[in-house]
C-alpha cells in the first residue's frame, strides 16, 4: 500500500510540476504581450494564484511522500492531507480552465469566424 501511495504522490508532484513550467510560460508570454493585452490583469491574476496553488499543493505532496502510511498514527493525518492537495489540484484545475478560456486569441481561422 505504502508502494503505490508513493508512487502516485510522485506522479502527481510531476504533473504538477509540468503545470507549473506551462504556467510560467504563459505568464512570460502574457507580459510580453503587456498591458495592451484585453485581459491582461485578469490572467495575470489567475496565472499568479494558479502557481501559488501549485506551490501549496507541491508542498503538501512532498509531506504526503515522505510520511509513513504503514503508521497508524500517521493515517488520519495524511488523509486529512491527501484531502488539501485534492482540493489545491482541483482548484488549479479550475483557474487553468479560465486562464485558457480569456488567454485565447482569435487568430487564423477562428479570428474570420464570428461567435
């Protein structure tokens, strides 16, 4: 058991950190773009809350992987934890979706089409 919740803990602090570099990538491309940008200080904003999540959850998972899961002093506390960072992924996953949403631009086809 203990295997498997490591394993699952590392795969989630990797994804978690290639969301973080896709984000800061996106950030760097949204000051670029500077003020001009339509909605630059709202995806400005949800970039920045998305990666202070990220940090938050990335810290949790660390904590979670290096507990003892075989302790059973230690089961409450970690279910308790793997329930935050549940929540902090679930909450990055959301603020993802509407940076996505305003970070859009209309350009090529979509640009001649009139929603």
């Amino acid at each position: 058991m203990n295997l498997y919740a490591t394993k699952k803990t590392a795969a989630e602090g990797m994804l978690d950190i290639a969301l973080f570099l896709a984000n800061i990538t996106h950030m760097k491309t949204v000051i670029e773009q500077g003020a001009g940008y339509r909605y630059y200080a709202a995806v400005l904003t949800l970039i920045s809350f998305s990666l202070a999540l990220q940090i938050v959850a990335g810290v949790l998972i660390i904590i979670i992987a290096r507990r003892d899961l075989n302790e059973e002093a230690n089961q409450k506390q970690l279910d308790s934890l793997n329930n935050k960072a549940t929540l902090a992924i679930f909450l990055i996953f959301i603020t993802n979706i509407f940076i996505s949403v305003l970070g859009m631009e209309r350009t090529g086809l979509f640009a001649r089409m009139h929603f």
